[in-house]
C-alpha cells in the first residue's frame, strides 16, 4: 500500500515519522496503515515507554510475547515505571527491555527490606513481595549495558540500607536521581560515590521541614565531575503554609538558591512559585507531570538538566 504515490519512499517516510513524533495517538493510528509503515513507526512507539497505570503494564507484558526479544533490545531505550506497576510486572519487562540509555523505577516494596544475606526460600515464604524485588534487582544487576540515566530509590533497587555506587549498574551514570531517599542519607556509607567518575548531575527531593545540613552533607561526597547537583523541595509536614513562605523567610536557604553556598547546587520546587515571588526565575519549579515527563523522553531533549543549566549560567552573568 503507498501512503503517497506521488513522492519518492524516504520523503513519504519522513512526513510519517514526524508526524508520530509530535503526537503518539497519531504515532499508533499510522502503525496500523501498512507493514511498512509499522516497521518505521514501532521505532518511534517503543523508543520511550511510560507505565502509569495497571492496564498499560498488563498491555505492555503482552506485546512482550509477540515479538522476538532482540526487537526490544534495539528499540526500546527509555523506560519509565510509575506507581500502577507491580512488581512481578517490572521483573517480566526488564528481563526482555535490558538494554536502556534511561530507566526510571519509582516502585517500592509494601513493607520493610530484609538483609539481602537472607535465603530467598525464606523470603519468599516470610515476604513474598520481597522476593520480586530481589528479582528486580538481580536483573537491573546484570544489565547487558548499564544505562546512562537512572531515577530510582536506590537501596530497594539493590535491596540493602547501604547502596553501593560502585556497582555495575552505576558505572555509566551520568544522570542519577534519588527518588525519595533523603531521610536515609545519614545512615549511608555513600561507597563508591566519588568515584562515579561519569556523573554529571546528581537530583535528590527534600521535605522543607528537613534539615538543609543535608545538602551540605551530600555535596561532601560528590565526584570531581559533578556540574548540577539539583534538590526538589516539597511540603511534607512542615508548618510552613506553602514553599514560597520557606524560600522567602530562612536566609540559608536564599543563599543557596542565588549559588552562594555552592554554585553547582539548583533549588527546585515541587509547586509552582507565587508569579510575585522574588525567587521564581532562580528556582527550577517541577510538579509531578513535569518530573514524569523530565524521565520518559529521550536523551538530548529539553528537561529539568537543561534547564538548571540555564539556571546556573543566569546567576553566573549577575
């Protein structure tokens, strides 16, 4: 079947592709014009995936078993799982999706991790929820290639209380961000960390009502390579009425917001800023759906990296 008879095949092509990039509805509506037309579509469809709910995983499990696995390992280099994902689903899409430039895992056990010394019979019969996670992490543990962005709770990805940056796993980071760990910094040996020789920009988020010597404490252990180390605030159970009343009343955290307490250091919002606030052009504002989308596109376009980039060199040419 020919879409445009009149134009040559890699214009036809061309007019497709871009068409699916602008829209993914459009993208899955053209897959279904012609064999042809799938093969350069199905790129562009499985080139980001983003899981949000329980029938997305459950459609995603099933495409796994129509095509040969080799065809997700070439095209599938993003993978973001939010929270409608469970975790036997995660263990059956990334023993097939192995090799991810980006991988995003924002799941987390129902309860407390066991050491990782613990036999898995016995886990399995004590937690069996555990036992998949342990799954997931000797998966994500022997990834043919290990990606080069990760978003994840690090210590249950690896099942322990104390990471290990030196793993394999991490050993070409150059984006990490570690999602909702900031309570359990102290307790960490940080092993590994400063040798994380790729490492470029570094994100934690951090509850308002936490201390901000954890910050402090953080960029201790940072890598020589590190350019943009990035902390999102959010409420949590502070008595502070909004995030805008904390930017505008603790003098700390004004200086680093303008780079004085470390220039590669960038304060982001979990809510949008008041348009009045003075602080609003220095503070990265990123809500939940910015987050998700900053973790399910692909490498080199616009996200939060880039733009506490611009951040930095604002405060640079004051």
């Amino acid at each position: 079947m020919e879409i445009f008879p009149s134009l040559p095949q890699d214009i036809a092509r061309l007019i497709l592709e871009c068409s699916a990039e602008q829209d993914r509805n459009s993208a899955l509506t053209l897959a279904y014009l012609s064999r042809q037309v799938r093969s350069w579509i199905d790129q562009i469809i499985y080139r980001s995936v983003v899981i949000e709910h329980p029938r997305q995983a459950e459609a995603f499990c099933w495409t796994l078993g129509q095509r040969h696995k080799s065809f997700f390992q070439t095209h599938v280099y993003t993978i973001c799982f939010a929270y409608g994902i469970t975790l036997r689903h995660t263990v059956k899409i990334l023993s097939v999706c192995d090799r991810l430039s980006s991988l995003a895992c924002w799941i987390e056990p129902a309860s407390r991790l066991l050491p990782t010394t613990t036999v898995e019979a016995t886990v399995t019969r004590v937690q069996p929820h555990l036992f998949t996670m342990l799954s997931v992490a000797n998966i994500v543990s022997s990834f043919e290639y290990a990606p080069r962005r990760l978003s994840c709770t690090l210590h249950h990805l690896q099942c322990t209380t104390d990471p290990d940056f030196s793993a394999p796993l991490l050993e070409n980071v150059t984006h990490l961000d570690l999602y909702r760990e900031s309570q359990f910094f102290y307790d960490w040996s940080w092993k590994g960390f400063c040798e994380m020789q790729n490492l470029m920009y570094l994100s934690f988020d951090l509850s308002i009502a936490a201390s901000l010597d954890v910050i402090t404490y953080v960029l201790a252990f940072v890598p020589a390579s590190l350019r943009v180390c990035l902390v999102l605030f959010h409420r949590g159970d502070s008595m502070f009425g909004s995030i805008d009343d904390f930017f505008e009343t603790d003098e700390r955290m004004q200086a680093m917001v303008v780079g004085d307490v470390d220039r590669r250091l960038v304060i982001g919002s979990g809510e949008a800023l008041k348009r009045y606030s003075r602080y609003k052009h220095m503070v990265l504002e990123r809500t939940y759906k910015d987050v998700l989308k900053d973790w399910s596109h692909s490498l080199g376009e616009e996200d939060m990296w880039t733009v506490a980039q611009e951040i930095i060199f604002r405060r640079w040419q004051r």
